[in-house]
C-alpha cells in the first residue's frame, strides 16, 4: 500500500497499471484460478458492449448473448449445486430416485457484484444510456476496482468509468487522507467493535436453536440486525475512505436503514447499490407498474424473490426475499399493515419488527429451524431451552452502535470532518478513544470474514 501511494503522483501514466495490479493481488491472493472467472465475465461484456454498439440491428440478440455468458458463470460456480439439491427434493416427494452432487469447489468470493455490475454495463450501453468504454484498461478497472470488488457497492460505469479516466489522465490527484481516514476508522469501528461482539452472542444460538430459550433467540435476532448492517455497512465505509483516498468517490449503500417507516422505505436506504440495481434492470424490465397491478405484483415478487437468491443458494434466502416481495405487495395494495394515521413511532417499530423477522428468515440455519421458532411460539417456551444472557461486552456493542449512528446523522447534516490540526481537544480524545476501542474491545478469536464475502 505504501508503495502504492507513493508511485501514485510520481508516476501518473502508471494509475491505471497500479489499480489494476492492485485488484489482481487482492483477489488472487485468495484464490488465483478464480482470476479467470472475472477476467472472463469482465471480457464478455467488453467485448459485448463494443458488438452491440456497432451493430444496433442485431443489439438484443448481442445483449442476449452476453448476459447468457455471464449468468451461466454465475448460475454454475453459485447455484449448480442449489439446483441439483432442489432437484432431488422433487423427486424424493414424488417417490424417485436422486442422488445429490456433493461440491468440489469454493464459492468465488464477491461473484455476485461482479457480475452484476458487468450485465449493467453491457445493458447501459444497449439502451444507449452510454457509449462503450474504448480502452480495455479503464473498462477492466471499472470491474476490478479493489476498494468494492468483493462486496460492493455494485457501480454504474456511468457513475465510475468517468472517475476511472479523470484520475488515469490528470498530472496529480491529491490524496484525500481526512475524509478517508474518517470513513475507514469508522467502518472499522462497526466491524470489529460492534458487529463481531454482536456474533458472539448470536452465532451460536443459531447454531443450536433447539437448546436455547425463546427470549434468546428473540435476543439473537436482535443483535444479528444490528450485526449485519454493522459488519456491511463496515465494509462499505472502508471501501469508500480507500476510493476517496485516491480520488473516488463511490456511492453510499446505506442510509440509515433502521429508521425506515414503511418497507418500501427500508429498501430505499438498505444495500441501496442492489436495490436500484434491481428495480432498475430486473423489475422495469418485467414491466413495473405499467400493465396494471396484477402485472406489478408479479413483476415485484419475482424482482424480490432474485434478489433474496441472489444472497445466496439456499431455501432460507428464497424465503426471505419472497417474505419482503410480500410485504411490499401489500404496501402496493394499500394493507394497513403500517397505517398511515399511527404516529410516525408506532409505524417505525411496527416496521422493525417486520424487517427483524426478515433478518431471522435470511439468518437460520436450515427452513427447519422455522418448525423450532414455531413450535417454541406455540407451547409458550420463554422458559425451555438455554438462556444465555449478553455479556459487557456485548452490551457494549450496542452503545457503540448507537455513538456511531449519531455520529453519522451529524456528518450527514453537513457537521464537516475536520483535519487533525483542526481538531479541538475533545474530537482529538474522540479519534484516540476510537482507536483504543478498535485495539481493545475487538472480539476474541474468531473467523471475522465479513458476511456479504460469501455473496
């Protein structure tokens, strides 16, 4: 990184070379053969995008094309093995004979924003919402950029690419440590401070819903909330202070999800890279809200129903998308499920606890640990099971959480982020106490990958 940052205005006609290097290392450090994978999926939609712009006649056969190119990469490396699994189920409820595949191979890490954004390119391009990149290295940067690669957010190239050939072209860029430092320290905190500590806690009851109360899971399914959006929106932060470091500012992800009033609020401030990804390429494609509403029903279930597979291959992640297509089709109908008339407090808890369920949907196990949930809610067991009850640190977490939520609502109602000289003594001992807190309150030993890797 040092070396990175030094050659980085010493050497501007290198940019490109060192970004592009950079990536390379980052991803193939973890597995190098999967290099091929995005180098392959990257090159269908560059080379894609060039045939559909020279040849419009033919563009929809072209797009076709492409897109088949990458789905079928993602649909193999991601869902073969969900497919065969799901196969056999069928054939075991009609008395035949399967024999599941069991897997040979890793899940490519960040496989899903990968792909995605490349298709996003190769369909901007066809509906002439822009021209296609001419230079193979500023495309091949806009998908292997290093800060969001793995995890997201997922870029528009009309959003990225113009930044990409700003800093490959200009003599110098300066290096914006202040607001980078801000944004990485702060992801760091959400990570290892509070997330982690939070998995203490929820991991294993989980684990073993069978030997822990009700109240503990209900506890678990609390803490987990706060836990994944800690430990993503974590990531986010630390992937933009190192885009802003260079130059790049890439889009926010989150805003404030938790203080949602209504569901459809919720997916306005949650993942928001995915959200517009999907309303804009999938649910707009199936016809949105143009062909009447059993037309836009159908098109929101099934844009719901990808984006919770798109998560991941399992019955559990299906669910959870189809549980949110749901409530956002009863919003659409006009259910009262948050009434418009409640105090703007009751709808928000009201929509807590329905995004809480969602969060216990997307974190089991196995769909039977639904049948454990129901049948602790139907014999009134607060008491069977194991209670495990949160420890300080635990609790800990959570006030931190809620210092840094604060923190964030003042940054976003323009409170600046003022450079080190600047700082009075009070915002010097924040920043220390910030630093301290990340040395000493980082959970004991454990596997600290973040979640959305997986995706």
């Amino acid at each position: 990184m040092t070396l990175f940052l030094l050659a980085w205005n010493r050497v501007p006609r290198w940019r490109i070379t060192l970004v592009n290097g950079a990536s390379l290392l980052f991803y193939g450090a973890w597995n190098p053969y999967y290099l091929l994978l995005m180098i392959g999926s990257a090159m269908i939609d560059y080379y894609g995008a060039l045939a559909i712009a020279r040849y419009r006649q033919q563009g929809g056969r072209l797009l076709a094309l492409a897109l088949t190119g990458n789905l079928g990469i993602l649909i193999f490396f991601k869902y073969f093995y969900f497919l065969n699994t799901l196969w056999c189920d069928l054939a075991t409820l009609l008395n035949a004979g399967c024999q599941p595949i069991t897997s040979s191979f890793l899940l490519p890490v960040g496989i899903s924003f990968y792909t995605f954004q490349s298709m996003a390119y190769s369909i901007d391009v066809y509906r002439r919402e822009m021209e296609p990149s001419r230079n193979i290295h500023e495309y091949f940067c806009y998908i292997s950029f290093f800060p969001q690669l793995v995890a997201g957010p997922i870029e528009r190239a009309s959003h990225l690419i113009p930044q990409i050939q700003k800093f490959a072209r200009s003599e110098k860029i300066p290096l914006e440590w202040r607001e980078s430092g801000s944004l990485i320290l702060r992801g760091l905190l959400k990570k290892v401070v509070v997330a982690d500590n939070l998995a203490v806690f929820s991991d294993p009851v989980f684990a073993d819903m069978n030997g822990y109360s009700l109240t503990t899971i209900m506890i678990a399914t609390f803490f987990f909330s706060i836990q994944i959006y800690c430990d993503f929106s974590g990531y986010t932060d630390i992937a933009r202070g190192l885009a802003r470091m260079i130059g790049v500012r890439l889009m926010e992800n989150f805003n404030h999800p938790y203080s949602a009033t209504s569901m459809r609020d919720f997916w306005r401030r949650w993942h928001i890279s995915l959200s517009t990804w999907l309303r804009d390429y999938l649910y707009v494609a199936l016809g949105g809200s143009r062909f009447g509403t059993l037309r836009t029903l159908s098109s929101l279930m099934a844009t719901m129903l990808l984006g919770g597979i798109w998560h991941g291959a399992s019955y559990n992640f299906l669910l959870w998308g189809g549980y949110h297509g749901l409530l956002l089709s009863f919003e659409r109908l006009g259910f009262r499920l948050l009434p418009f008339r409640w105090p703007v407090t009751l709808r928000w808890l009201t929509t807590l606890i329905y995004i809480g369920f969602g969060w216990f949907l997307f974190r089991i196990e196995s769909i039977d640990d639904l049948g454990v949930l129901a049948w602790k809610i139907r014999t009134l067991l607060w008491g069977g099971g194991f209670t495990l009850v949160p420890n300080l640190l635990t609790l800990f977490a959570l006030f931190f959480f809620l210092s840094i939520s604060l923190w964030e609502k003042k940054i976003r109602h323009g409170k600046r982020i003022m450079p080190l000289a600047e700082m009075g003594r009070k915002q010097q001992l924040a920043l220390l106490a910030g630093i301290a807190c990340i040395y000493y309150f980082t959970a004991p030993a454990m596997d600290r990958m973040f979640i959305y890797f997986q995706f």
